[in-house]
C-alpha cells in the first residue's frame, strides 16, 4: 500500500523514520511531508493515489476525499475526528482511524494549570507585579475544598476527576453513563444543570458532536455561580461562545479558562473573548506536550501497520 503522512506530528524526523520502518519493511511505499499544505490542491497533490493518509488536525473536507480515488483509510492524530469529512468516507466506505488517548494526561494537567490560574488571579498578577504593583487583592482560593464538575467523564474526564481529587477537591459529574472506576473515586453523579449550579470549577471534556453542540448555552451558562470558573480544553463548539463573553463582561460568571474556540487559532480579531473580563486564553495547546506527539506517532503508525495486515484498530463509527 501507498501511505502519506500529508502534514508534520511534531516530532523529529529520526522518530518518524523509526516508527515508519515496519511499513518499509513490510513492502509498503511510505512519504512524509515537513510543512502544512497552502490550499486544498496542494493536499490533493501530496495525497495523490494513496491508499492511507495520516493527518493530525487540520481540516480534511469532503471535497478533498471526493479527490483522492484510493484512499482507503484515513489515520487521524488527534481524537476528534469533526474536522474530517466522515459523509464521504461513508458513501465511499473508508475507514476512520483516530489515536484516542494520547493526550490524556497532557490536557487533564493543563486543566488544573487553569484552574489554579484562575483561582489565584494568576493572570491579573502577572500585569500588576510588571506595573509596579503588589499581591494585596489578589490573593485567591485554594482548589482543596472546592467542588469540581466534570462534564464528560471519558479518558480524560476521569484524569481530571483523579486529579482533582489528589488536590482536595469534591468531584460531581455528569455523563450518560455511570463509571465503578468513578464512583470508587468518590465522585458523585449528577444532572447537567446540577453539576452548573453546585460547582466552583466546571471543565467540560465532551466530543463535538450533533448531541453536544451548543450544549452549553446562554441559558445553561446562566445557571453557573458568578464566582465559577469555567474550563473548557475539550471542543469550542460545545459552549455558545458570544454568551460565555457576555457573562463574563456582565459578572454573572467568575473566570473562564479556554484552549479551544469556534475556530481553530487564529482568532479574528473581533471575537468576543479577545475582550471579554476575567478570561485566560490559550490557542489550543492542550494535546502539544513533548511527550504526548511521540505518543500520538506511535498510535497512528501502529494504526496504519495495523490496517495493511488486514487487521483495523481505533476505527471510529461514521
């Protein structure tokens, strides 16, 4: 089989020659490319007749899949898998690979980095101490004692809840199924406008989908405490965004912590959140530890040797 790895994983071109060696041995034709493609032409040109493409989390439309008549599989370094034309690759009977986990511990420690940022006035101290200020004001609350809502308590969801739960800090959650392994944690079950109503911190670690779309809307996000600190490391999406802004510029909600938005970074520099109160906001950063891109190359390349021998893991349902 003809595989391409259409766009950069972040890591070092002797990893990727080592993790590629099974496909070269096994027969298989293997090309990477070191730099993001220009346009859809230009993707179309490096996919070519390939019967893989690996791809990380650039958009990967239907209109390029209607121009690529080999491909058989799609292997996606990255968990969601929203930014890829999954109607084509069904008419057409492609399979859908992703590499689930690999970030796991990345995103659920940068969410408890936010949520001592926005705890502890991190941000707003960071300006005052570089404009001759000091600490007076700014002193904050500690995570112990705290109660924490977890929206979503998938992988992540639940390296969160055991996180927090070394911190000190009661865990509610909600989701649509019950865990033993969570409930052995201590954590508590609730309804969604419970868990908004009862919680200092809120995190939500949802996929984007048709159920969770918009879940987190102006009517939900008023249910919140207006001293919360709301989370979200997971997909934009999922919360009304222009809303989430309005309450913060209105004081209805404490802080909000966000890695991802509506749109993948760059922001339009009209977008509400650039200039709503009290936010702390990072351009979708969560997955990127050294650490985690080695862990995602590895899925995807054992994902694809996987697939040649006839034998698909991490297929996702289209």
């Amino acid at each position: 089989m003809k595989i391409t790895l259409a766009e950069p994983l972040n890591i070092t071109g002797t990893v990727c020659n080592k993790l590629a060696e099974p496909l070269l041995e096994a027969g298989h034709e293997f090309t990477a490319f070191d730099t993001l493609w220009k346009d859809e032409d230009e993707l179309v040109s490096r996919i070519g007749d390939s019967d893989i493409a690996i791809i990380a989390n650039h958009p990967f439309p239907a209109s390029v899949i209607e121009r690529c008549p080999n491909l058989k599989m799609i292997d996606v370094a990255f968990t969601g898998i929203d930014h890829v034309g999954t109607d084509a690759c069904r008419e057409r009977n492609i399979t859908v690979c992703n590499a689930a986990g690999y970030s796991t511990q990345s995103v659920a420690e940068l969410v408890i980095a936010m949520a001592v940022i926005g705890l502890r006035n991190l941000g707003k101290a960071n300006e005052t101490i570089r404009h001759g200020g000091t600490s007076a004001g700014l002193g904050g609350r500690e995570i112990a004692g705290r109660t924490v809502g977890v929206i979503g308590l998938g992988a992540i969801g639940m390296a969160v809840a055991r996180l927090f739960t070394a911190f000190g800090a009661k865990v509610i959650a909600f989701n649509r199924s019950e865990r033993d392994e969570a409930k052995a944690l201590g954590v508590v079950y609730k309804s969604l406008d419970e868990v908004l109503q009862e919680s200092d911190i809120v995190t939500l670690h949802l996929p984007n989908n048709s159920e969770t779309r918009g879940m987190i809307s102006k009517e939900k996000i008023a249910l919140m405490k207006n001293t919360a600190v709301f989370i979200n490391c997971a997909r934009g999406p999922i919360v009304d965004n222009k809303a989430l802004a309005a309450a913060l510029n209105n004081e209805e909600l404490g802080f909000a912590c966000l890695d991802v938005f509506d749109m993948e970074p760059p922001l339009p520099a009209d977008y509400p959140l650039l200039y709503a109160k009290n936010t702390f906001l990072t351009p979708h950063q969560g997955f990127i530890s050294e650490e985690a891109m080695v862990r995602r190359a590895a899925i995807v390349f054992d994902t694809a040797i996987e697939f040649t021998q006839g034998s698909p893991v991490n297929v996702c349902k289209l």
